[in-house]
C-alpha cells in the first residue's frame, strides 16, 4: 500500500472505508497487501502518494521523522516496549518514518500499526522474550500430567488432556526448536514414574526414554508442520496418525512389546477401550491423540477449526456408543474361578524352600475344592524346580486328581537348559508350558516357542507374554474363551501389567485370571470389567474368588490383525508427502 505513485482524483475510491478523522491506521484496504517496511515521507521527497492514502491526510506533525526525533524519544520508546509490548502496540503510532512489523501476529483486516524506529519487529520480541517461557510452561504442564497419567500411573482422564499444551505450542509461533525441546521434556518427565519399579534397570531404561522422548519430539514437529502447509482438517489428523503408527512399530521391535501405548491408560474406564475388539489397542491410542489435536487446534484457530473438531467429537461419539452396546450385552455362561498369591520377592532356591512352599499353596487349593472351586490359577515361579526336586510338585498333581481341580502354576526350572514354565495339573495329566518373552537383563534364561493352548477354551500364558499383543493374538485364534496367567510383578507397576493384560482379553474375547506375585490378583472377563481383584503385598497368601462369564471368542481384531495400524502408517506417509509438496510452494496458510 505504501510507496510513491501517481496522483488521482479528490474521489474517495472504492477500496477504502474511512472510520477516523486524522489516522490512517483506521482504514481498511479490502483485499490489499499488508504494508511492509517503512512509509515513504513525501515532505521531505515531495512525491505525491497513492491514491488510496490520499483520501485522509497524515499526522505527521505528531511524530517527527527519525531525523528530528531525540535520542530521548527513541528510548523512551523503547523503555515501554519492555515495559509491555502488547498495551503499547496497540497504541503505536502510524506515522512517517516508522517501522512496521515484518511479521503479523494475527489475522488483521486493517493496516498493521506499527513500533518506533530503532527496535526490533514485533515477532522477534515475542520469540526470544515471551515464547520460550511460554514453552517451558507447556512443558511443565504436559510433564506433569504425563506422568500422572501414562506407564505406572492411570488418572486415566488426564490423559485425554495431557498433551493439548503442547501441541498448542506447535500449532502457535513457537520455533521449532521450543516445540522439541518442550515435547521431549514433557515426555520424559511423565517417564520418570518408571523408575519407581525399575530402578534397578535404571541405565538401561534412561536411553529408552530419551530414544521415545526423541521420537515424541520430532512427531510434535511433524503436526507443526502440518498445521503449517494443509487444510484444517488433514492436518487434525496428523498427530494422531503418526504416533499411532510409531507406537505399532515400537512394538514390533521392541523387547518390551507394546509396554508404554498410551491406549493402556484407558483400561480402567472400559466403556473407551471396546473399539480394540474390532481393530485394536491402536484405535484408542489414535483416538486419545486426535482429541488432543482437535482440542489444541480449537483453542488456536477458534471458528477455523470447527470442521476437523466435529470429525474428531464423531469419532469419540462413535467409540462411546460401541462401547455401552458391547458393555450391554449379555452374558454367557459363567465359570466359578480363582487366584492365589503373595508379597514374596525372592525366590526359594533349595529343595526344602521349594517343598514348603508348595505345601502351603495345596493347602489354600484343598480350602477351595471344598468350596467347590476347581479352577484355581497361582503366581510364576514361586519356586526353583530341578530335576531331582520333582516330587516336590506331586502333592499339585494328586490334588488335582482327587478334587477334579485345574490347577495351574509356574516354576522356574534349574536344568541345563533354563526356563520359566507354567504347569497346568488336573485329572487329564499335566501339561507344561514355557514362556516365550523374557525380560532383557533379569531373565537369562531359553525362551518357549508354542502356544499354552490347553484345549476347551483354555489357555495358559506368562507375565510378559501380555505385552505382546501379536502373541497373544495368534494364540487366541486357537478359539481361546479363557485365558490363565500366573504372573510377577515388580510391586509398583501391578496397575500397569495388569492393565495390559486386560486389554488383550478386550482385543481377543476372552475372560482373564491372573496371579501374580508382589502384585494384583484378578478376574476380568472379555469387556475388560473386573470380577474380583486384590493386592498381594505380604508374606501371607491372598486369594480372590469369582464367577466369570467365559468370552465370545475370537474377535474382528483376531481375524484382521493390525489394518488398522498399517492404515495410519500409510495415513502419516501420505499426509508427509503432502506436507514436503507444500513445503516447496506457497504454504496454505
């Protein structure tokens, strides 16, 4: 707008809205380029103006130009810049010989008003003063609900909301480096709760994090960018997409399996994890991200975002009714249950230890018979067992033979080939199963290779097993209906290995018992709804008894496996390629 240029006629033109008698900053130029730079001061050059500033004249004996202006003025100026930019850019004069701000902050349908000479634009204070603490605010915030919410901790609401400040950050003027920065420190602060259980593995899990950390970042720089180069709508779905697709592809590769997926925080609110039966722990995940986003992206762009917020409330509607449809279905034939275990962290390494305590536990079995209790599951390894210890197990099986009970129970074999089995006794014989994922750095020991199938339903699987969502998919195709897990937790993350071990019954259809020593006994049936539950903690044996409708089997998830997962994969590559296309171009906004 500004500039030299020829005269025209005295005539108001078209283009112009007067609003104001003696400032040209009230005028709106429709469809007119923001002015950039200075305004030319035709006093001193005495060339006539365009035509579309002609129609109200300058105040420009208010403010002198920068040659006439003392060093006093200059600073004084400057003084209630840093006083509080934002009362004083409001205020800031359009006259001859100042500088305009190179960078708009917001929409505006006027001429930007602009700031004294001498300082800085406008952008560039905000940057380097306001936004960078504007970012470690975020990230305090989303720290801290992070970790109040994910791994050893389900506040299971926080999480729907833990990680808005943060993609606020993104989709706003922060560079690119705060955004990372903010992310990465969040992420690994809501980490931290791991050490609480793991603190003997703590160098191994410190590089863990700051690996996902990394990831976690850069996935924020990717919906920056795409907030920045595509529709609304596509770039609400950026986020969601691409750390769904990081978390399926952790998991393939990780030993800890799908350990740390944000759907897991859901499990105590059944009613939003029921979509995993038809694609997966993966929907829930890319379910609780895109709710962020659109929530981050509502609270940026206002109005602008209404059209990806309504696709996003569809998705989170759609999830909420399936889930109270499958939570009100009827149930089927229930299975009178039970689980026994205790506190005991270490493990009896001798033959006499290894007696005793089996002793005690046909006690707690032969109490249950009584009751007419005949399934009866108990924790992993409560003992070493070596070939030569054998009839330290024969009181389990003339226990089952006599009660017509099915018991099941891990130990870990001393032999020269180390496992970690689980023995299921009952009138039929013993069946013998070993666990096929161990845990890196406490469990040297040879993994199994076959499934636990048992038959009728039935199946058995260890501890970390669980974590693993594509095992235990493929043992469900089996026809499994219930399934059996002794178990050994490390105290602290009871909540957490048990909530994952849930959600593979709501995937698969199957109703759960789980023993677990120094952590939770449960009963859970194939909607993920706890039966019975209880924390053994002490020295004393613990048992929980209860009646559990047996699960519906193979579910749309069993059959189909991860599509779901694939299609966000090929969704974040796609919304990728769209991004790097615009990049090279005119951004869209």
């Amino acid at each position: 707008m500004g500039g030299t240029g020829t005269g025209h006629s005295g005539e108001r033109p078209h283009s112009m809205a007067p609003c104001g008698e003696r400032s040209i900053s009230c005028f709106r130029a429709r469809g007119a380029t923001p002015v950039r730079g200075c305004l030319p001061s035709t006093r001193h050059s005495g060339k006539a103006l365009s035509g579309r500033l002609r129609c109200r004249p300058f105040p420009r004996d208010r403010h002198p130009p920068r040659s006439h202006r003392t060093r006093q003025e200059i600073g004084n100026d400057r003084q209630r810049i840093r006083d509080g930019y934002g009362a004083h850019a409001q205020r800031a004069w359009p006259g001859i010989g100042f500088t305009l701000p190179s960078r708009p902050l917001c929409r505006r349908t006027g001429i930007p008003r602009s700031l004294p000479y001498g300082y800085a634009a406008l952008h560039s204070l905000v940057s380097k003063e306001r936004l960078p603490m504007t970012a470690i605010i975020c990230a305090l915030l989303g720290g801290v609900l992070f970790f109040f919410s994910v791994e050893l901790n389900t506040i299971w609401p926080l999480m729907w909301i833990a990680q808005v400040p943060l993609l606020w950050l993104a989709y706003g003027p922060a560079r690119a480096w705060h955004v990372f920065a903010a992310s990465f420190t969040a992420y690994a602060i809501g980490q931290l709760n791991l050490f609480e259980a793991y603190w003997q593995m703590a160098p191994e899990f410190s590089i863990v994090i700051a690996i996902t950390a990394a990831i976690y970042a850069a996935t924020m720089l990717f919906a920056r960018a795409a907030q920045r180069r595509l529709p609304a709508t596509a770039a609400v779905l950026g986020f969601p997409l691409l750390w769904t697709s990081v978390e399926y592809l952790n998991a393939r590769i990780s030993a800890y399996g799908s350990f740390g997926a944000f759907a897991y925080s859901q499990v105590p609110a059944p009613v939003f994890i029921q979509s995993a039966s038809l694609i997966g722990l993966w929907s829930v995940s890319f379910l609780i991200c895109a709710v962020a986003s659109a929530s981050a992206l509502l609270l940026r762009e206002g109005r602008r975002a209404t059209v990806p917020a309504i696709v996003v409330a569809v998705l989170f509607v759609a999830n909420l009714a399936f889930g109270l449809a499958r939570l009100a279905a009827p149930s089927t034939e229930t299975v009178l249950v039970a689980a026994i275990g205790n506190g005991e962290t270490n493990l009896p390494s001798t033959e006499a230890a290894a007696r005793r305590v089996s002793q005690d536990y046909v006690k707690a079995i032969t109490v249950l018979a009584a009751q007419e209790i005949h399934t009866i599951v108990l924790p992993e390894e409560i003992a070493e067992l070596k070939p030569e210890w054998r009839n330290a197990i024969d009181g389990f099986s003339s226990t089952a033979e006599a009660t017509g009970s099915r018991i099941v129970v891990g130990y870990r074999e001393v032999a020269e080939t180390p496992r970690n089995i689980a023995f299921t006794f009952s009138r039929d014989g013993t069946a013998r199963y070993t666990k096929r994922h161990l845990i890196p750095g406490l469990e040297p020991l040879s993994p199994g290779l076959s499934p636990g199938f048992l038959g009728a339903g039935r199946a058995v699987a260890i501890c970390k097993d669980m974590d693993f969502e594509d095992t235990i998919r493929r043992d469900a195709r089996l026809g499994i209906r219930i399934l059996f897990v002794p178990a050994w937790d490390f105290g602290r993350d009871r909540e957490a290995h048990a909530n994952i071990a849930i959600m593979r019954g709501v995937e698969n259809g199957f109703a759960m018992v789980r023993a677990a020593r120094n952590g939770l006994l449960t009963i859970t049936d194939a909607q993920g709804r706890v039966t019975a539950r209880a924390t053994a903690d002490s020295s004393e044996l613990t048992t929980i008894v209860g009646s559990v409708p047996e699960g519906p089997g193979p579910t749309l998830y069993t059959r189909i496996g991860d599509v779901f997962a694939w299609a966000c994969t090929a969704g974040a590559l796609v919304l990728a390629a769209w991004i790097f296309s615009r990049s090279r171009g005119r951004p869209h906004r």
